[in-house]
C-alpha cells in the first residue's frame, strides 16, 4: 500500500509541475522549459503506470516495469515529434519498429 502511495503522489505532484510550468512559461523562450517539460512528462507517465498498475493487480512486477518503462518512453517519443511536427511516415514507421523490438525484447526478458 505504501508504494501505491508513493507513486501516487509522485504522479499528482509531477502532473500539478506540469500545470504549472505549462501556464507560466514559454519554451520558445528558452529551451530548457522543454527539456524540463519532458522530465515532468516522463515522470508523471512512469508514476501513474504504477499507480495504475498497482491499483489492478497489487503488486508491479517485472514484467509490468518493463512495459510501463517501454510505453511510456514510446509516448514521449511520439509526444516529441509530434511536438517538433516532424513525424513524417518514415518517421512513424521507425517508431512502431522501435515499439515491436522493444515488445519482443520484454516478452523475451521478463
């Protein structure tokens, strides 16, 4: 329960910077608000995968961490091109080879 306490609030706080950064700051300004954006944006989707995660099965096991890891790492893949707006079909297509290898490589690992 601790955990799940944990990472619920790990993903509250990380989602209320994200709020935050997102009304007072403009990343054309200084590119160091889109990096941290990132951070917060990757934290906040690890956290509440556990979160998640853990509310429906009560314990996050390796195989889970994996695939939390993985899915949220191809999101902000996508949340970053789609940002730049350069996510093109070649683009797409290298990233759902990314999102095959990475599956096999958890089914494989876990």
């Amino acid at each position: 329960m601790a955990n799940h306490r944990r990472s619920f609030w790990l993903a509250l706080i990380s989602f209320l910077a994200l709020v935050i950064l997102m009304l007072s700051t403009n990343p054309v300004d200084k590119i160091i608000y889109a990096v941290v954006f990132f951070v917060l944006a990757l934290v906040f989707m690890i956290s509440f995968g556990f979160f998640f995660i853990g509310l429906q099965k009560g314990t996050v096991g390796t195989k889970d961490r994996f695939r939390i890891i993985a899915v949220s790492l191809i999101i902000l893949t996508l949340l970053m091109f789609r940002i730049a707006q350069s996510l093109n079909w070649v683009d797409a297509l290298l990233l759902a080879f990314i999102c095959f290898g990475l599956g096999f490589y958890i089914s494989r690992r876990a």
